[in-house]
C-alpha cells in the first residue's frame, strides 16, 4: 500500500524545530555510528550490548585506580542508577577496593517552587538514593568519608559548581550522565529561564542553579518508580536544582549510557533524542550536545541503534 507524504511542522514548544536537522539524525544507520564521522576524536560512540555493564566495569575501573594509585578522584554521579551503583560497589568490597579517595557530587535534586531544595529525608530524593545506593552499599572500612559525599542543600547551591571546581581543581576528573527526553544533562532543560543564553559561549558559562524544568522533563520524571510510574504530575517536583554547562565542560572526562528508558520493546524515546545529542549540531537547544564538545565515551545500545522508520500501514 502506498503511503502519500504528509507534511507538517513540528510543535512550537519542541527545542528541535530543524526538520533538515531531523531527518539526517533520523537517518543514521546502525553501522554508522561508531564510524560517524566527527570533529572531534576524543569523543567516542560505542554500541554494546548493555550501556549498563560497561558503565559499571568504567566505574569499577575509576575506583580502582583512585585506590591503587592513592589519588583523589572528583566524580559527578547523576540520579538513582541502583543497578550501576550496587553492582559496581558490590565488586569493590569483593576485591577489597577503596573508596576512600572517591570525591561524590550528585548531580541534580527536586526543589520546590519557592527554590527550596529537597532534603535527602524525602522519599524520591536523588541525593538520598545516591547515598543509599552507592555510600552505603561499601563495607564500613571501604566506604569514603560521609564529608567527600556532597549533595544539594539550601545551603550549597550558590557555590556548588565553585565546590566541584576546588575539590577537583578546576573541575571533575569524571561525569557520569544520560540523557532526558528533551535532550537535557542533570537537570540543564533547553528553553527555560535558568540556563536562558544569548550565545552557545554564555551558555557553557552557566554553572549550578534553581531550574524550572521543561514539561517534557515533568511527564518524563512522572514516569518514574519514584513518582509511582503512573504519569501522576501533580504529584511530580516541575522544580529542581542542577550542575549547568560549566561543570560538564570543565571535566575532564565523561561516560554516558544510552539504552532504552520506561517504555522498552520497540518503543523508545531515547532513540531519536540519542541521535539529536550525539549527531546533530552542538547547541543550547539540545544541551546534551555539548558533550561533542569533551572528552568521553558514549555507550550505546544495540536497542537504541536500530533504525528509525515508521510501520508500514496494514491492510485488512
């Protein structure tokens, strides 16, 4: 049966409006990706099977050698990854590795409407499951000092990005991220008065900040365990407090996983957001994309390779 093109502009609100911008990301083959040709060579792509167990072993190996190699480690872990997190630990207390020059910064955390940020007592608090998750899961004598766990408070998020720097003088030796559906790092939405930019040069300048999210963040987090995955979005923070530009590009490393999200099976979001970060031009409209920028490996999955192409119409 053949389908008659039908054109159309894609919504106001989406960061992307490029349609030339979207078709070519679109129509990345999966052989191509490794091999994509790029500007820079210290930026990676790798598709693999489970970003998940190659994010947990690159983990492992940092700690490791911050324990080997008796040097502090600066590292900028992003929200609830239990899997990563337990599995990465539970290797370390198997080995007898050391944390103890591990220097954590929890990337994001929810606020209130009024910038209060959420304490790690509240449930869905991503500073308290990183705690419980990674801090915790240490045996007693292999876990870092509680002082080199940093996490948000009223307290720290006018300083935060000038904390990460003089701790890892100058910045994070590691970053260790995904990517939202509206193409966002930590909590850094396009088209939001936070991370609000005349230039791509002031943007990458913007360090930690209160942040009112996008609405494609709100429903994206309205579907997590947290919020009970039920697309509850009254009951869902539209606030939160992240790092900005400024602490990505001054890392000096990055890992990133991207793999398929809530919906799994053929369906994923993450599929085409993925290609936009990674392939399309670097902007403050898909603030991931800053990552062409620096040096860092994405892991990719095989799932999230496939090609994008609509199902064929069927005829009854």
């Amino acid at each position: 049966m053949n389908q008659k093109a039908f054109d159309y502009a894609p919504p106001a609100w989406l960061p992307v409006q490029d349609k030339k911008v979207l078709e070519y990301c679109r129509n990345i083959k999966r052989e191509e990706m490794e091999t994509h040709p790029h500007p820079n060579p210290d930026y990676k792509v790798r598709v693999v099977p489970h970003p998940c167990s190659a994010i947990t072993a690159e983990l492992f190996n940092w700690i490791w050698r911050s324990d080997v190699e008796d040097k502090k480690t600066v590292i900028i872990f992003p929200n609830s990854w239990r899997s990563v997190y337990v599995a990465a630990v539970t290797m370390c207390n198997r080995y007898r590795v050391s944390g103890r020059n591990i220097h954590a910064f929890c990337m994001d955390e929810w606020a209130d409407q009024d910038g209060n940020v959420a304490p790690i007592t509240y449930g869905p608090s991503l500073g308290g499951h990183f705690l419980s998750e990674f801090y915790m899961t240490f045996e007693p004598d292999l876990r870092p000092p509680l002082e080199q766990m940093h996490y948000y408070t009223n307290d720290n998020i006018e300083h935060y990005s000038d904390l990460i720097e003089e701790i890892g003088d100058g910045g994070a030796d590691l970053v260790i991220s995904a990517t939202g559906w509206v193409g966002h790092t930590a909590f850094i939405d396009p088209n939001t008065e936070a991370f609000k930019a005349d230039s791509l040069e002031e943007f990458l300048k913007l360090g930690a900040r209160f942040v009112d999210n996008h609405r494609l963040t709100i429903i994206q987090n309205s579907l997590g365990a947290g919020f009970g995955a039920c697309g509850d979005l009254a009951y869902t923070p539209c606030y939160s407090v992240s790092i900005g530009p400024r602490d990505i590009i001054n890392a000096r490393d990055h890992l990133e996983r991207h793999d398929l999200g809530f919906l799994g099976g053929y369906s994923s979001w993450e599929r085409m957001i993925s290609r936009l970060q990674i392939y399309g031009p670097v902007t403050k409209d898909v603030p991931a994309s800053i990552y062409q920028l620096t040096k860092g490996t994405i892991y990719v999955s095989e799932d999230m390779a496939r090609p994008i192409q609509p199902l064929e119409l069927i005829a009854y």
